[in-house]
C-alpha cells in the first residue's frame, strides 16, 4: 500500500514525499482512513511507530478549508520534549498547505508565549496541560473552536498526574469534536477517560507490549558496586551510534554524566531539574551526535524520537514493565537494529520477573564483552 490510496490533497501528498515516507507503517494503514471519516480512535501503540503521522496527516486534510487563526486541533502532550517534537512533525508535513501550528509548554517565559501565540493565531496547538490551563485561564487561548482533540501519550499523563488537568480542559471543548486518544498500555484510569470522553471510538492495537522486533534486549547481572565499572566497558565496546543511559534518580543522572565526562566519553544529561534552555541544549547536542551518551531518568523515556540511538542501557533497572518497554523503545526506531541493555543486582530480581511476565519470555543473560 503507498499513501495515495487515502486521498490526502495533494500539498500533503508532496510533504510525504518530501519528507521521504514510501510506505504506512501499521499504524498509519490502520487509523488514517477511520481518523479521516471523522470517527473517535483509540490507538494503543508505542511511539517508533510512526504514531505522530498517523493523527498528523488525517488532522492536517481535516483542516484543509474552514477558518483559521482560531485553534481547531488540539494535542495534549506530556512532556515539552514530545510537544515540540509532534509541533515539528506537523510543521514539516503541513508547511506547503501554510498550516500554522505551534507548541505551548513550560519553563519558558509567559509572556513571550502570548506574545507568539497572538502574533501567529495557530490553528493547530501542541500543548502540556498545565501550561495550557494556565493562558486559557488568563483568556489568552480559547478552545471552543476545536473540532479535533489527541491526547497523546495518555498512560504517561496519568502517571505524571496530569488527569485531573487533561480533564478541566476537556471540559472547555465543543462536546461535537473528534477525539483520538493514543497510549501504550491501557490502565483502568484511561480506559474509564476514553468511555468518558470519546463517543464509540475505533480501537486500533499495534501490539503495544511488545518490544519492537528490532531490538535484542539483554539483561546483565551486577553488584551496586560494580555497575559503574561494567558500564565504562560496555561504553568502551561501543563505537558506532549513540546511547542513551537510564538512571532511577535525577540526581544519579547528573551525577554519572559528570563522572563519565570526567573520564572523557562524550556525555550530557537530561533530567527534570535542568532549566529549560539547558533541556534544550542537551537534547539539541545529543540530536546532532556532538554528545554521544546522554544520561537520562525516565522524563526521556517516552516520545523522544532519534533515529541513531543505537544502544539503550538501564544503569537503574525501571520500576515497571510498562516504564521498561518506554526506555527501550528509544532504540530500533524505524527498522534500524537496537542495542538495550539493563543492569541487574540482586535486589531487582522481583522487577525483572514482573518486566519478563510482561514481555512473555525471559530476558537473555549477557556478559558486557558480548553487547
Ligand atoms: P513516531 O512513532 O511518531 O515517534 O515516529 C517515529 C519515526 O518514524 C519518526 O522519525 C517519523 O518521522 C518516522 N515515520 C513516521 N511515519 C513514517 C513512514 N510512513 N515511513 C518512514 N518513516 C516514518
């Protein structure tokens, strides 16, 4: 199947082409067509799927027509980093039909933010909740012109306690729109937002606990005292692509960059105390492969899309299985084969176990020569 058995414009039909999309992914095949004949979804799939263009391209025809400079398509999303990267996608797929879009989130000034938003009026807003509330709550950002929501990512924004937002601001909505709603896993909680808010919506499962089938996982089992050590070989085994390191703590995240930078590997960090200029510029130096080990808690764990993250290595085993199937999600994207790694000590056997149920087989032991 190529793209043009949807229908998109043709402005749209060059922007794929552009951008250098052959073919759907599974995703893309199983939404576009139901999203386009305006029905409510509920996708459950993992980011690396293609999942941004699968609402992007059908909201971006929707839109086509109608007015503007009111907003009309909504994305709620957790983190700032997801937000500007959805922003960008559809700024990518949209510049030749002139859409305006733009990415509402915080850490940056307010009032520089009304100042863009009333300059530009955009029509699509990709936006994280509390930001969002806080310029409808100064009557800045009025939505009821919306006619299509996504709130994407949605098991996260639970987790980040982002429901009672994500609801307020629901509330504020046209209740004639179409609402999609993306997640990876689907608990009690956003099974209970979807009946509540979404009017007999299409389910689309793209296997959303499974890992993706490029990558190979492994487990190695290590003392506390002994992970650093293990991770400096593994590093030093690497010589290709970037990796990303995951820790339990901000803390310890800053801490391991610093230390790896003062051995000399080339490493940054992301994590939630980090100003957001500094986020930026982390994520900007890791994008570009200037830093090629970025060191990170779960806030990169979701939605962060680089295509060269070849080696994923939990230094701190995650919490959940959920958390687990998000961090090595980072690698693999896009058919390209990934690396994940995750560090062991006695006391994490109970997770491990939990994380293998979930996946339905045990993870292979390796030793650090071996990835
Ligand atoms: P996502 O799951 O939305 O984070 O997308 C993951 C990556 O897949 C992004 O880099 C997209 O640009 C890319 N992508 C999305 N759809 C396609 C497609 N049909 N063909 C090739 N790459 C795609």
């Amino acid at each position: 199947m190529d793209f043009s058995h949807f229908g998109f414009d043709k402005d749209i039909e060059v922007s794929i082409t552009s951008v250098g999309y052959t073919a759907p992914t599974p995703i893309q095949e199983q939404t576009i067509p139901s999203i386009l004949a305006g029905r409510d979804l509920l996708g459950l799939a993992q980011t690396g799927t293609g999942k941004t263009a699968a609402f992007a391209l059908p909201i971006l025809q929707r839109l086509i027509g109608g007015t503007s400079c009111v907003p009309r398509a909504l994305v709620l999303s957790p983190t700032r980093e997801l937000a500007e990267q959805t922003h960008q996608t559809f700024v990518t797929l949209g510049k030749r039909g002139s859409f305006k879009s733009m990415s509402i989130f915080g850490g940056v000034s307010l009032s520089t933010q009304i100042k863009n938003y009333r300059k530009l009026m955009p029509e699509i807003l990709v936006a994280c909740p509390g930001r969002l509330l806080d310029l409808m709550g100064q009557g800045v950002v009025k939505l009821n012109s919306v006619e299509i929501l996504v709130i994407d990512e949605a098991d996260r924004m639970f987790d980040m306690g982002f429901l009672p937002s994500i609801k307020k601001i629901i509330v504020a909505l046209p209740k004639t729109r179409q609402t999609l709603l993306f997640s990876a896993t689907l608990p009690a909680e956003i099974a209970g937002l979807a009946r509540q808010f979404q009017r007999d919506p299409v389910r689309v499962d793209v296997h959303a606990s499974e890992p993706l089938a490029t990558i190979s996982h492994f487990v190695r089992p290590v003392s506390q005292a002994d992970k650093y050590q293990a991770l400096r070989t593994v590093l030093h085994g690497i010589n290709q692509g970037q990796t990303l390191v995951f820790t339990r703590t901000k803390h310890r995240a800053k801490h391991l960059a610093l230390q790896l930078t003062n051995e000399g590997f080339e490493a940054t960090s992301l994590q939630g105390n980090l100003s957001q200029g500094q986020r930026d510029k982390a994520m900007s130096s890791f994008r570009s492969g200037k830093t090629s080990i970025m060191v990170a808690t779960d806030i990169a764990a979701r939605g962060i899309d680089i295509t060269q993250i070849s080696h994923v290595i939990n230094f701190d085993i995650p919490d959940t299985p959920e958390a687990y199937t998000h961090r090595i999600g980072r690698t693999g994207r896009m058919l390209r084969k990934g690396v994940a790694l995750t560090f062991v000590t006695p006391e994490d056997r109970q997770v491990l176990k939990s994380i293998e149920r979930f996946m339905g087989a045990p993870i292979p032991l390796v030793g650090a020569k071996a990835v």
